[in-house]
C-alpha cells in the first residue's frame, strides 16, 4: 500500500468522523428541539383545561409579580435616568433638547421596559422555578405526585405559566411609569427643563401601540421565562450539580428566547 494510499484513507476516515458529529450534534439538537416543542404545548394546554388550583395560581402571582416588582422598579428608575442624561448629551450637539421627552418615553415603552423587566424577572424568576421543580425531580416529589394521581403539569407548571403570563405586563405597565418618571426627574431639576412642557411632550409623543406593543411583548417574554423555568427544572438531572445546570440553563435559554422574539415582535408590530 503506498504513502499516497494511505493518505486518502486517513483523510476518508477524518471526513467520515467528521460528518458523523456533525450528524449526531444535528439529530441532538432536533430531538431537543422536538422535546421542548412537546412540552411547550402539553404545559400550555394544561393551562386551559379544568382542573384549575386558584390558590396555586394566586401564590404564583404574589412570588412573580409581587416580589420582582422592587427589582424592576429599581431597575426601570435608574434606566429612564440614565436615558434622559445620555439623550441630552447627545442632542445637544444638534440642539434638539426638546427631543429629549419623547426619546426616554418611546425608549422606554416600546424596548427598554418590557425587555429588561424580562431579563430581571427570567434571572430572579426564571431561576427559582427551575431550582425549585429540580429539586422536587431530584428529591422524587413529583414521582410522588403522579403515584397519588396528581398530574405534575397541572398542579406544578401550568400555575406558574398562567401567572407568568399575566404578572409580566402588570410588572412591565409599572416599569413605563416608573422609567418616565425617571426621565422626568432628572430632566426637570438637574436638566432643567420646565415640568409643564416635558409632559405635554411626553402625551403628544406617546400613542396607544407603543404602550400595548410593549404589553404584548411582555406577556411572550413571561410565558417564555416560566416555561424556559419549569422545562429545565422538570427535566433537571440527578444530584445538586443537576439541579444547579437546570437552573443555569433556564436562565440563559430565557435570556436568549426574550432578545430573539423581542426583535420578532418588533419587526411584527413596527415594520
């Protein structure tokens, strides 16, 4: 057999090993795919079919809206600050500080508000449900759950889901006030602007589509963190390191889920 012989067959072979994990990375990633697709439309019917847990349902509301209404709040306030002081520094420059209002009002509601509320809500939320249905998974809960003909989906996802869903454009309607009373702030008494003025501005600039578009923004990004959340936690592995990659893993799936459909939904509701 000659060098040249040999040559070929190692390069046949590197080739071969190559498509095969390629191949296998592909079929991996669909099954996941296929996997999440059919979880997602289990937990979301679960969600309109009696039996319902109001009690479970209302705890749920208290843990994500209630509890991560501080951290958005904070959050919120500090952006539109932040927002009105880098506006103004720019449009200096063209003299358009009059701009200055409507920038931190349509930055706010369309974009900034429902976007970060998401990002918030999926690292504080997000993580804790999936820590929480780990820890139930690893502990054996929830095999105890269907062994006394309790259906998991119905008592521990689909709660979370709802609330998820319905919390997320409460949180982000009071992130909207909060965020323009930012700008509102700085504007006036470090900016000096005149307060009758930068409110007219403010109610001329806004329209009802870019308060709702940020509604509707918000309720895709709470369904996607509750169910990135119990997704990762429901199918978390075996020990505390499992329960610690669901959780990271909910986080970063969220994360990545709310900047990909925010583009979407931008595109669909501003194009």
């Amino acid at each position: 057999m000659s060098i040249e012989t040999i040559k070929n067959y190692k390069l046949t072979h590197m080739a071969q090993n190559l498509c095969q994990s390629i191949g296998a990375a592909l079929l991996g990633f669909f099954q996941s795919i296929g996997a999440l697709a059919m979880f997602i439309g289990k937990a979301a019917s679960h969600c309109f079919r009696p039996p319902f847990y109001p009690r479970l349902i209302l705890k749920q509301f208290i843990d994500i809206g209630y509890y991560s209404l501080p951290v958005v709040g904070m959050t919120a306030l500090f952006t539109g600050m932040v927002l009105a002081l880098q506006s103004y520094t720019g449009f200096t420059r063209f003299n358009a500080e009059g701009a200055i209002a409507g920038v931190v009002a349509l930055s706010v509601t369309r974009e900034l508000a429902p976007v970060l509320a998401g990002l918030m809500v999926a690292g504080r939320v997000g993580a804790s449900i999936a820590a929480e249905i780990g820890t139930m998974r690893v502990t054996e809960q929830i095999d105890a759950l269907v062994t006394l003909s309790v259906n998991p989906f119905k008592y521990l996802i689909a709660p979370r889901v709802i609330a998820g869903t319905l919390m997320l454009p409460l949180l982000v309607l009071t992130a909207d006030i909060i965020g323009i009373y930012g700008g509102y702030i700085v504007s006036i008494y470090n900016l000096g602007f005149s307060s009758g003025s930068y409110v007219e501005q403010t109610w001329d600039i806004l329209t009802k589509i870019d308060v709702l578009s940020g509604l509707y923004k918000a309720a895709v990004f709470g369904f996607i963190v509750s169910m990135m959340g119990c997704y990762h936690g429901f199918n978390s592995g075996r020990g505390a390191q499992g329960v610690g990659t669901a959780t990271t893993y909910a986080v970063v799936s969220a994360s990545i889920l709310i900047l990909i459909f925010n583009y979407i939904l931008t595109q669909v509701f501003f194009s």
